[in-house]
C-alpha cells in the first residue's frame, strides 16, 4: 500500500445533481479505487455514482492568487444573473 496512488473521492447522491469530494483513498488502480470507494462511502446506499480521480492529476488555483483571479468577475453583472425572476416550473437552476 506504500506505494499505491491516492485517489480523490466523489459521491453523487441520490438526491443531487453534482458529485461532491468526500474523501480519498488508495488503490491500486481506478476499478480498485472505484470499488473500495463504494464499500467505504456509500454504506447506506446513498449514491448512485462514484467518479475517482488520481490526486497527481489534479491541478488547483493558488489561494495567494485569488484576488487576480476572481475579481474581473465582480465588474461583469450577466455573469451572475440573479436578477431574472424563474418561472415555479424550472427545477435546479
């Protein structure tokens, strides 16, 4: 197991939309990750699909850097446009 990669862990409940981190493991290989993956976060049977990524392969932004990345959005209104009114029929936006 020393040198068996790490893999990123991510649940879509039965309930959502989006699969969501909830831990991380390690396996041999994705099929591997993917099982162990089942029997260690989805117990209750509370998800209907596992998505495992190798933590290598993962690149995140710099929290030092977040100033110049996410502020030429604030100046930018249609990007979030909270402002439209949705009708009662649209689910999930």
């Amino acid at each position: 197991m020393k040198n068996w990669p790490l893999f990123e862990i991510f649940i879509r409940s039965k309930n959502g939309l989006d699969h969501r981190h909830v831990g991380s493991l390690h396996a041999t290989d994705a099929k591997m990750a993917i099982e162990n993956a089942r029997d260690v976060y989805t117990r209750r049977m509370e998800g209907v699909s596992i998505w495992v990524v190798e933590s290598k392969l993962i690149t995140a932004s710099d929290p030092g850097e977040a100033e110049a990345l996410f502020e030429p959005a604030e100046d930018k209104i249609y990007r979030h446009p909270t402002f439209y009114d949705l009708p009662d029929e649209l689910k999930h936006m």
